[in-house]
C-alpha cells in the first residue's frame, strides 16, 4: 500500500471516529492507539472542546505540541489540567462512569466481541499463535457505557464469524475499520452501517466472514478536517498503524 492509500484510510478512520465523540463526556485511549489519539485530539478541536481525554500516561486533557509515535510518549503526559493514575480509571469505569473507550483486537466477531488472547490450535488442543493479551480489556468493555473498536485490518481473519477465544466483550457502540463502520442491532449481532467512499460493498463483504447487507458511504473527511490533521501531523505519523 502507498503512502497516499495509507493517509486516505487513516484520514477517513480518524474523522470516522471523531465524529463519534461529539457528544462524549470523557473518552478513554490505550496504549498503541496511534488512531484513536488523533480522532479525540480532532474531536476537541472541532466538535466537543468540554471532551475529557483520559489516557494511559496519567494527564487529564493533555496537550501535546506534536503528534509521538507512541500513545505512551512523555508529551501526552507533559501538559493537562489534572492527573489519573490508570487504576482510578478502571474505578470509574467499574463506576460506571466511563462514558466511552477506544479498544481493538486481532480478531472481531459479529457479536461485537473481541480476540486478543491466543488463536487455539484445536486438533492439538494447545495454543497456536499467542496475541498480546486483554490487559485491563475485559474490565472496561463490559463496564463503559459506550465502547469504539477499531480496527486497521479488515478481512475475513480480522472480522469472523465468531472468536473462538473471547478476551472481551460488551458495550458496543461502533467498529470502525479501514473499509467501513458498523453497528450493533439491539443487543444481538453487528450490522454494517457505512462504506468508506474509497471502497465498495463487494469489497466489504468479501472481506467480512460473516452476512452483511448494503449501507450507504461513509461521510468523507471535510477539507477543514484534513487542513488541521495536515497542520498538526505534517510528517504523516498518523499512517503508523499501516507500516
């Protein structure tokens, strides 16, 4: 993939995602979460500046001068207005006061849950290929009040019918991947709800192991949207999850 491909992806899935938190109270992002550091930073430029950014560092609405390769870097934990330790945010989130976090896995199932332990090799009976683990996954999907997946990846090994090994699940709000959004039905399985303007229908569901019906495109990015990711991320550090 060129690097123009990876900017028009990332641009799409950042405001994508952005856009989700116009009405967020506070918003909650992990560690490699190179997307979702630039869709809440955009949220509060544009369209939610009382959003509060909570983080793994520790810096309540912190303000970085550049965008770090990591979502750990000392620069999102350099300038905010308060600190929270990681452990008073798993407390408000079994408080129910989480409102939404950002959460990714290996593998998505139509359920909306998620894949990030191990893929069992089952005539073996023994672990296949070992993933990087939940961390502190299964605390916060079952207990914020809305939850945003995303994914950069999306065939039918990322987005299957069912995980065979569910590292967590819960309160779903949207998945976002790099070919489209999608939603969940009541509280059963997901429905697609748009295609990404550079992609199709066929190509979605080629790309999906499990049934989906025609949507409507994905909202593009406006020009004001990409001038100010363009203005802040110049170097395109923002493609780092397509390297």
């Amino acid at each position: 993939m060129d690097r123009e491909k990876k900017l028009l992806i990332a641009n799409t899935m950042i405001v994508t995602m952005a856009r989700l938190l116009k009405d967020a109270q506070n918003v909650f992002m992990g560690v490699a979460s190179n997307l979702p550091f630039f869709a809440i930073w955009l949220a509060k430029k544009l369209y939610n500046p009382g959003l509060i950014w909570l983080n793994i560092p520790g810096r309540v609405n912190p303000e970085p001068s550049f965008p770090p390769l990591s979502t750990v870097h000392y620069e999102i934990a350099r300038e905010g207005s308060a600190s929270l330790t990681l452990a008073e945010i798993f407390d408000m989130s079994a408080r129910g006061e989480l409102d939404v976090a950002f959460l990714s896995g290996v593998q998505i199932d139509k359920y909306g849950n998620f894949n990030l332990s191990f893929l069992p090799d089952e005539v073996k009976g023994r672990v296949k290929i070992q993933f990087t683990g939940g961390a502190g996954s299964a605390l916060i999907y079952p207990n914020s009040r809305r939850v945003i997946l995303w994914r950069t990846k999306h065939d039918k090994r990322t987005l299957v019918e069912r995980c065979p090994v569910v590292t967590a699940g819960g309160n779903l709000y949207r998945v976002v991947t790099s070919l489209a959004v999608f939603k969940r039905e009541g509280k059963e399985r997901l429905v697609l709800e748009s295609i990404h303007p550079y992609s199709s229908y066929k190509e979605v569901a080629e790309n999906t192991a499990f049934p989906i019906h025609p949507a409507p495109f994905t909202p593009p990015p406006t020009p004001e949207e990409i001038a100010l990711l363009q203005e802040f991320d110049p170097e395109g550090v923002r493609v780092v999850e397509f390297d």
